[in-house]
C-alpha cells in the first residue's frame, strides 16, 4: 500500500472531477490524503476515502496577503507525512511550491503541465492528448494517473462525504404528486452564464408542470428573481451537503457548466441539462448515461473559446441554445 498525496486546490467542479482517481486508488487498498483550499473542501471533508486533508487557505492569502508562516507550517505536516508519491492534479503554479517542497518521494505530474509547474515534478505522465484536446475528459486525464501507476481504472464512482443532512424544511412546500426541477443558473465566469431571457422562458415552462427549485449562493439572489419569482429560491440557503441532499430530491438538474452541475452529476441521482457556451463540453461535460446526462453546446466557430472574457464582446454563444432545445429534453425526461 502507498500512501499518496492529491494535490487539486481549485475549484469545487475541478475537485470533484478528482473524486473517480480517489476511488480508484482507494479501492486498490492505497491510503489517499488531499490538499485542497476552500472552493473544494466541500467534497473533501469527512469524505471517507480520504484519510487526511491539508487545508491551503488561498482564497485567505489573496484578501489578506500571503503568510509565509502559514505556508512553511503547511510544507513541515505535508513533509512530516512521508508520502510515497504526490500526484499533481493542478498542474499550474498555485500548485508548484507544494507539490516541489511536499517531500514525496514519487512526485508525478504531466509532461505538458502548465506555468512552470513540471518543475515540481520528478516522474511524468506522458499525456495521451495535448492538455487543450477539448474532446479529451478531465476525468480520463486525472486517471491517468492511476493508469501510470499500473492500475486499471474500472469504473467512474465519485465518492462523496457522508454528512447526515436534513433538508426537509427546505423542501416543505415540494408537491409529492410532481416531479421536481433544481434550476443551478449563476456559475463564477460571466462567459458561461446562459442568456437571461431564455431562463425566464424554461423557468416559465417549468414551474406550470412541476416542482421548481432555484438554487445558488446569495451572490446569485438577484439573478434568480430577475428570472423567475415562481418556485422555491434557495440561494444562500443551502451548504454543500444540504445542496447535495436538493439535487438528490430532483428529477432534473438545469444548469450551466458550473461546479453545481458536477455536483449534480456526482450525486448520480437526478437527470443533468448542462448548457455549454465558452467551455468544451467533452472535456467538462457529464458523460455515463446518454438517456440521463445531456450537454449542450453550440456550434460557433469561436467556440469553444475557454477564453472568462469574449474576444468580439458578443458573448453569442450564451444565447444560440435555445429554450425549445432545453424544454424538448425535460419533456422527453419527464413525460
């Protein structure tokens, strides 16, 4: 058994993209340990296949300033653990200190790992396709690593934490006689925003057959009353765990390309709609059941771009899905 180190700080989506690696190590009897900051501690945390997690407090460092202090009592306990190996899932240079200085005998990374990070690394990965092969899934890529290590990576399972978690009052005014609809529509990058006016015609749609529900953080609270003021709005109501035990509830998922949707599509439980506009769908997109998990993008010859801001200031592709295209899909997985 080694005891190996996963090193993904950011962000919620992107860690729970590494949750299948987890599994796959775990259930080859390797002890697995996490570092991870405070966008992704969520499915880390009380995650029983992972033994220990190093917290690294960037979102701290970047409105209070870097803590040198901090950041050496992190490398002495990352240090003291004595990994076998530490596998960079980040592969950028937030990741490069930590990953060079964890004193893991076995550090591994990508031959094409990004912004100095393969500096970090004494054992490399060669990647099966260039890290911008948009048709490449970033699942596959973090298991390639289990691939390097010898190891067949079996099935895609996302183990999540086990926090008992009530969401009943939440959920107190859902009609048992309808299915229900979680509609996720902020997400951090402007870009990747669906147009507004064609949420305010599916969340229409939705909320005179069934069960509505609008979830997101109090950052999101605007955005959702200028869309609908029907249904359940629970934004900045709900933790992680509780917003899991919400899409487990739902029928139906609807969201853009955002770690709600990744959530969504861990969960294994609710039906995924997840609208694509400046990211590739085949790298970031929920994949496993074709009659469950739907991805839409558009076909723009600048998309997709994975550019946070539009280079000819249109943002098109946030408005050439259409709201028919969605409401066919809930109605061919609804009835």
């Amino acid at each position: 058994m080694a005891k190996i180190l996963i090193i993904r700080l950011t962000s919620l989506g992107d860690v729970i993209f590494t949750l299948p690696l987890v599994n796959i190590l775990k259930k080859n009897g390797h002890q697995v340990d996490f570092a991870v900051s405070e966008r992704g501690i969520g499915v880390i945390e009380n995650n029983p296949y992972i033994s220990n997690v190093h917290f690294v407090p960037l979102m701290k460092w970047r409105k209070q300033g870097f803590s040198w202090a901090e950041f050496l009592k992190l490398i002495r306990n990352l240090r003291a653990e004595n990994y076998d190996i530490a596998l960079d899932c980040q592969q950028m240079f937030k990741s490069l200190f930590l990953f060079a200085f964890c004193g893991a005998k076995r550090r591994i990374t990508f031959k094409d790992a990004r912004e100095l990070s393969v500096f970090g690394g004494n054992e490399f990965v060669k990647p099966k396709a260039k890290f911008r092969d948009y048709n490449y899934h970033i699942v596959e890529r973090n298991l390639d690593f289990a691939r390097h290590l010898g190891i067949n990576p079996d099935e895609i399972k996302f183990p999540l934490p086990q926090t008992p978690t009530d969401v009943t009052s939440l959920l107190k005014d859902i009609d048992k006689n309808k299915k229900t609809v979680v509609i996720s529509p902020a997400t951090t990058w402007k870009n990747k925003h669906w147009d507004i006016e064609h949420w305010k015609v599916v969340a229409d749609y939705v909320s005179e057959r069934y069960n509505l529900i609008f979830t997101g953080t109090d950052k999101d609270i605007n955005l959702i009353k200028n869309i609908s003021e029907k249904g359940i709005n629970l934004a900045g109501k709900t933790n992680l765990p509780q917003l899991l035990e919400v899409f487990k509830s739902a029928d139906l998922v609807i969201s853009p390309d955002s770690g709600s949707s990744n959530l969504a599509w861990s969960s294994g439980k609710p039906a995924l709609i997840t609208i694509f506009t400046c990211t590739p769908s085949k790298r970031f997109g929920a994949y496993g059941d074709d009659d469950k998990y739907f991805t839409l993008q558009g076909n723009l010859p600048c998309q997709p771009c994975f550019k946070k801001k539009c280079q000819n200031r249109h943002c098109n592709c946030t408005k050439n899905i259409l709201p028919d295209e969605i409401i066919k899909i809930v109605n061919n997985v609804l009835g």
